[in-house]
C-alpha cells in the first residue's frame, strides 16, 4: 500500500520546517536527499509520530490514517539521527525492551531479537553493555532495534553515521533484502551515493519544499546537458570555482579532472549526470528560483 502525504506543513515557532509538502511513499526504498534545515528530519519524525502536522494528511491505504497514530505505532521501525539506549543493559536485554514496547508477544520474542541480532552482526556481542559499544556498533544497534517485528514502515535517518565501509556495505545489504516488495523505507542520507545504490526512488527537499521526488533515474538525470567534466590546470580549476557550482575534482597528472554545472553558452564535454550532479543542479535551480 502506499502512503499519501498531502498538504503536510510544520512550523517552530517563526520557522517554516515544512510547507505544503506533497508526496506518495511507494513499497521500496525512498531516498532524501536535501541540505541541513531542507526538513528531511521533521518529515521522517512527523511519519514515527513524535511529531504532529500543523495541517496536511497521512494516510496509508484506505484504512490508516496520522490522525489515529495508535493503529500507526505498531507498523513502524525507527532510527533516529541521535540514537541511544539505557549503557548498563546488554544489546540483547535492549533489543527485547524494544520488543515489548512494539507489542511482540513474548512467545515470538526471542526468534525476532535473535533474528535483528543476526541480521546486523551483533549476535557475538549480545551480551555485551550497550555502553561498551563503539560508535559503529552502536548505529547498528538502532538498526537492529528498528527492523524488530518486521515493520511495515522502516524509517532510517542518517542510518550510515559511524559505520565504516565494510559497515555501510553491510547495511546496503540489510535494506535491500528488507525490501521484500510490501514494506517502505525511508531513508535520509548525506552520503550521495548511499542513496544512489540503494533507492527505487528519491525526494530532493530544501527549506520545508520538494523540489523533485521520482524514480531514480528520473532525478539522477535531471542535470543532463548541463554537467561538463574535463582536465584543466590548477589555476584554470581555482577560476572555475568562482564562476561556477564544482562537483568534483580530482588529481589527474600535472592537472585536475573536473566535473561542473555548464552555465547557458559553456562550451564543453557533457558528461552522463550521476546522481550528485543532478541533486546540486536540483538545489542550485531551486536556489534561483
């Protein structure tokens, strides 16, 4: 089923979080991307219900709605971006608090916490202290806590944080065989290219608006035609740096490779766009507008 967000907006105080957003969450992953302030966190925390909409509707199928947050609760897995857990608890006695508070029942309970425990590598350090655990493991932790029960709704913001690269290839395998067709995920990342592996669809979002949501290779192409990448020297780099959004540059020879936004009349090599090419055009346009 999926979900429909409809004319949500949220204020604090002066500033405007979000404002009118639109948008459908299909089963499969769903990437946002978007600056600092763009409102990804409000969104993510407004669909765990911690946060409350100032207007606007969510509604899943034909039977859920926010405005019920109780027949919502025991859907949704999430990681926050700041994650933390009682340190004098073992991983395994955290995990099955985190059971009971999703309603588990107790005669499944230890087949789902061995199975979370598993599917982030943590079974070897089950009776460890939470507070013994290094910044990694810790965010595998909150992984661990947030796929308990199989939720319908996985929600990961910033899931990657701490996780070193053979961490992060591990996550990208958890997600991807956690997408069994039915359940949504959602998740916010810096990393570009975390978002670029492992997504179905994107949302670019800055200051409370959406300013693309597709297939990925929708938005992955909004830039084409206008991504020039060639090799120039450092002084001709520092002038293209003033004049123009630079992507990407690096050490090629005695010169650089580099990759940046073609301004109408440039004359160069076009380049494929990948994803963060086409997510600095999104946010530069957005910019201008």
């Amino acid at each position: 089923m999926d979900i429909e967000i409809t004319g949500l907006s949220k204020s604090y105080k002066k500033v405007r979080a979000l404002d009118s957003v639109e948008l459908t969450l299909r089963p499969g992953i769903h990437g946002l991307l978007g600056p600092n302030g763009a409102g990804k966190t409000t969104l993510m925390c407004i669909l765990a219900t911690i946060l409350y909409p100032d207007v606007g509707t969510i509604c899943w199928g034909d039977t859920l709605d926010w405005s019920k947050p109780n027949g919502i609760k025991e859907r949704i897995g999430y990681l926050p971006q700041q994650f933390g857990m009682y340190r004098n608890l073992t991983v395994r006695e955290a995990l099955c608090d985190v059971a009971l508070f999703k309603n588990i029942p107790r005669a499944e309970e230890a087949q789902a916490v061995a199975r979370a425990l598993e599917a982030t590598h943590l079974t070897e350090f089950a009776v460890r202290r939470v507070g013994q655990l290094s910044g990694g493991m810790l965010r595998r932790l909150g992984i661990a806590q947030a796929i308990l029960g199989g939720p319908k709704l996985l929600i990961l913001d910033e899931p990657s944080v701490g996780l070193d690269p053979m961490e992060r290839i591990q996550l990208r395998k958890l997600l991807r065989e956690a997408s069994d067709g039915e359940r949504i995920i959602l998740l916010s990342s810096h990393i570009v290219g975390d978002i670029e592996s492992l997504c179905d669809t994107v949302t670019v979002m800055e200051k409370g608006h959406v300013l693309s949501s597709g297939d990925l290779a929708k938005v992955r192409d909004a830039a084409a035609g206008h991504v020039i990448e060639e090799f120039m020297d450092e002084r001709t780099l520092r002038e293209t740096e003033r004049t123009h959004s630079v992507i990407n540059f690096m050490s090629s020879g005695d010169g650089f490779l580099v990759r940046y936004l073609a301004d109408d009349g440039d004359v160069g090599p076009r380049a494929v766009p990948t994803l963060e090419d086409s997510y600095t055009w999104i946010i530069r346009r957005g910019a201008g507008q």
